[in-house]
C-alpha cells in the first residue's frame, strides 16, 4: 500500500476534523487561549473612537500662530466641549482630542503663562493618535476557525468584548499499546506527551491507561475508549510485527483512512475513522511519535496546517537516505543563526556521521532537546539556507 506524503496525510486529517462536532459555546476572554472561534468577531465601533493624544501637552489648531486662550484641561476619561478659535487646552496622554484641534504641542515645547499659550506652530495630527487608526468600525478581526491566543484578549478587551463563541472542547483519550509498558517492564515515554499535546491544543485529555499485546485486549481497549470519547490517540502496535494489532483493529472496528504519512522519523502512523471516534495511532518509539502527533495530531486537533518558520544555515554537511517520496524530519539545535542537526556526531547526541538516520534518532529521547524540525527529501550542504519550524509553533 502507497504511503501518503505528508501534504495528502494533513489534508486526510483535516477531512476527519470537519466531521467532529464538539458544538459551541460562550467563554470570557480569560479562556480564550487555544480556543478555536465558532463565529467570526467584528469590531463594535472604531478604536480609538476618537483622536487621542499621545503625548501630555496642549491641544491647539494645527497651524495656529498666535497666542491662544487655554481654556481647560482634559483627562483621558472626558468628554471634552468644543474649543472656539484661538483656543487651545491642556491635555493629558490617552485624553481625547476637543473638537476644533487637530494636533498636540508637547509641554516642553509650549510657552505657557497662565491661560496664554506660545510656541511653534503644530503640523496636523502631530502627536495624534487618530480615530479607526487601531481599529475600523465594522472590521473583521477574526475569521471563525481561528485559534485564539492568550494576547488577542487585550484586542477584545479594548472593544469591549467581554466573551466569544467557540467550539467546544474535544474528549481525547490515550492509550499506550505494549506488554512491556503493561507490566512496567519500561516507561511509558509516550503517554505524557501526547496528553500535553492535546491540551495546548486546546482540548480535554485523559489518559486511557495501558494495554498489553494482545489482539482481543487492544480491540476491546480500543472499542471501550472510542465509545466514550471523540478522539483517541494510542501509542504502539502500528508496525508490521506478530505483536502489533493496533492497525488490524482499527481495520476491524473502522476505516482506515490514512495508512501511514511519508515522514521519517514518524512512521507508522495511522488515521482511521470508527463511528464515534477519530483514532491517531502514533508509532511507539517517542521521537517518531512526537513528530508524528505535530504533523497529524495538530491539523487534526486544531485545524491549523501552517508552519511559521526561522531561517537558519546547516552547520554541517547532512545526507538522507534514497527512498523516492520520502521526507525527512530532522531535529536540529539553533546558535546564532546556525542549525546543526541533532543526532549529528557534531551534535551533543552522537549518533551518526553526515547520513541521517531516521531509525536510529526514533528511540533517542535526548532528540527532544531539539529546537526545531527541518523537514527535507534531499541532502543539504552546510551553508544552505534552511527553514526550521520551531517546536514552540507545533506545539501550540
């Protein structure tokens, strides 16, 4: 069976997402953080609603060269009266701007004696904060189906937004596959991982425990967990060996929608559908596993494929395997501007020369203390210019 690329595979996982319905709700803009919009969010009025002053000094008419008449003063919570001509008033920083001034002379530059103002003429809108300039009337700000971050609050808070509708939160469950992990005969190196992953993603995790190698315990584990929940990520058993039924049962119990993605480390991973549950089964070994919940299990959980990234230059001369169609993954350290790949013999985890090896880098949890992933399907040159897509953007 053909493996998916990596762009066939996110584009499965998005489909899956588009049938899970965990409906909507209301939360304030203190919850906002990793909640995806249900409907778009418009501004209510113009921001700032009128001119402001951005600086302390004196409102006055652009242009005026005379001595002007102070005839009050203006704090950032009034409702200032209109000034007449030859008219100026003091103002604070935030204050709005009285009708019939268009600008602001600093304190410093003014020549004040009592209520008679001298001083250079000022330019229009000078140390003006003008009305709309932050935000227009009626502008989109954002789309439903974006994820919200824990900084757009204060964009909604200076609207006046006080909450939002948002999808509701996703039932995810774990389950670790193995019967070494069962007895614990080993760690679980999985299972926390892919719990914190769902979080940041926005949703509520639980884990599901652990299951031994046996086909009829995994089928019913499986079954029982996808009854309850709306997605389960397991761990393990998606290999090809006499003790892996992960994939065999998903089979059975489903569809299998996506038998695997084109990346390494990250394979096997599969995508399947049963009726009441989406199921990413991740490979066991924790490298791969990591890589293959961010480039699956964040489209699939957050809707959200782009990839912002930093540019870099190898430090080092890296070659792949031949394997046409297959993309690599490469965890890569950044200093000063340089990526060095991690695993590379010049690297803190020696574990090859200049070839990449995929197989060897997927057990090596030290390849967590990467700073990023450079995914490519050719070799790379040190110098060439390489884009690395922090793991602090896939794991948000």
């Amino acid at each position: 069976m053909d493996i998916p690329s990596r762009t066939t595979a996110v584009e499965r996982a998005l489909a899956l997402r588009a049938a899970l319905s965990p409906g909507a709700e209301r939360v304030g803009t203190d919850a906002i953080a990793g909640r995806v919009l249900a409907e778009p969010v418009d501004a209510p009025e113009a921001r700032p609603p009128t001119d402001r002053a951005t600086m302390d000094g004196f409102a006055v008419p652009a242009g005026a060269e005379e001595p002007l008449e102070v005839v009050g003063e203006v704090a950032p919570e009034d409702d200032p009266a209109p000034v007449g001509a030859g008219q100026a008033v003091r103002i604070a920083t935030g204050a709005p701007l009285p009708e019939g001034t268009d600008a602001v002379l600093k304190r410093e530059d003014a020549d004040a004696d009592g209520d008679r103002l001298l001083g250079p003429p000022a330019d229009p809108g000078q140390h003006v904060y003008r009305r709309g300039t932050n935000v227009a009337a009626a502008e989109r700000l954002f789309d439903a189906g974006e994820r919200l971050a824990p900084r757009d609050a204060a964009l909604l808070a200076d609207l006046g937004i006080e909450s939002v509708t948002v999808h509701g939160r996703l039932s995810v469950a774990t389950l670790a596959t193995g019967t070494e992990i069962h007895e614990g005969r080993q760690p679980d190196r999985d299972t926390a991982m892919a719990l914190g992953l769902a979080r940041a993603w926005g949703h509520d995790a639980t884990d599901g425990g652990t299951v031994p190698d046996d086909y009829d315990r995994v089928c019913g584990r499986v079954a029982a967990l996808a009854a309850d929940h709306d997605v389960l990520l397991t761990s393990g058993g998606t290999s090809v060996g006499r003790a892996d039924h992960v994939t065999r049962a998903l089979a059975e119990l489903g569809e299998v929608v996506c038998p695997g993605v084109a990346v390494r480390p990250g394979r096997p991973a599969t995508l399947a559908r049963l009726p009441d549950c989406t199921v990413l089964a991740l490979p066991g070994k924790p490298v791969a596993a990591h890589t293959a919940a961010v480039v699956l299990g964040r489209p699939l959980l957050t809707g959200e494929t782009a990839h912002p990234t930093r540019p870099a230059t190898m430090a080092v001369d890296l070659t792949v395997p031949e394997r046409p169609g297959m993309e690599y993954a490469v965890p890569v350290l950044l200093s000063e501007g340089r990526a060095t790949p991690m695993g590379h013999r010049d690297s803190p985890l020696a574990l090859y020369g200049e070839r990449f090896r995929p197989g060897r880098l997927a057990s090596a949890t030290r390849a967590t203390r990467a700073d990023g992933l450079v995914f490519t399907s050719a070799a790379l040159a040190a110098g060439d210019d390489v884009s690395v897509v922090p793991y602090e953007v896939l794991e948000r």
